[in-house]
C-alpha cells in the first residue's frame, strides 16, 4: 500500500467517497484480495472509482471497510513500519479474517476482534523499547 500512498492512489479513491453520505455503506471501500491484486472500489453513486495493485495475496476475500479509518490506519502503520513491529502489522492487517458468520454469530466475532484490535494496536502505539514486539 506504500505505492498507492506515494502515488496518491488513497486519496484519490478518497475523493469518491462522500463524508456524510445519505446511504451508510457508500462511507465505505471494498477491498478485495484476489489473485495475486489488491483492488480498492469506492462510489457515491455518481462517481466510482477503481484501483489496483499487485500482491502477494494468501488468502483470497473481500471485506468493505469504513474509508475514513481505512485511510488513518493505513497512514499511521506505514509511517512507523519497521522490522521491529512488522508481526504486529500483520496480526493488525488479519483482523477482518476472524469476522465471519452471519447474525449473532458474526456480532459475536466482530467483539471479539474489536477486542484484539484495541489490545494490538496500543502496542503498536507504545513506544519501542528496542525489542521486536511479536504476538500476544
């Protein structure tokens, strides 16, 4: 995701999505794993747009995410990457993979990994103490 960031890919999708709007779902962006691609799709019906780049993809599916924390996470991981918390990136990027079912059962799981994501990324944000942090 570096590459889009550096090329503006992020903002540009950003762009198409509207900051209050009348549908709930259009706030989103679907990111979808597929073949060996990433592709990011966001609209307010009006304008769509598409982008995608290549990548090393293990487990293919797709997830809608909320654009505007999306694009917060993506800035604050990519800034601080390092060998160090690159574990922890990943824990944090594999999140939505545990999200699966459908009524209570996928409410249930969706506390459970808001859970997780709190407790991981506070030690993202901790400060580095020269070890390399590596999974609860």
């Amino acid at each position: 995701m570096d590459g889009w960031m550096r090329f503006g890919i992020l903002s540009a999708i950003g762009g198409v999505v509207a900051a209050k709007p009348s549908i709930p779902i259009l706030a989103n962006i679907l990111l979808e794993a597929t073949g060996d691609e990433i592709i990011l799709t966001a609209t307010d019906l009006t304008v769509s747009m598409r982008a995608s780049c290549e990548a090393r993809i293990e487990k293919e599916g797709a997830i809608t995410l909320p654009a505007r924390r999306l694009f917060q996470l993506v800035r604050e991981l990519t800034s601080g990457l390092s060998v160090a918390n690159h574990g922890l990136a990943i824990e944090l990027a594999s999140l939505p993979e545990d999200i699966r079912g459908y009524g209570h059962v996928k409410e249930n799981n969706l506390k459970g990994v808001r859970v997780k994501w709190q407790g991981l990324l506070a030690r993202w944000r901790a400060p580095q103490d020269g070890q390399a942090q590596h999974a609860a």
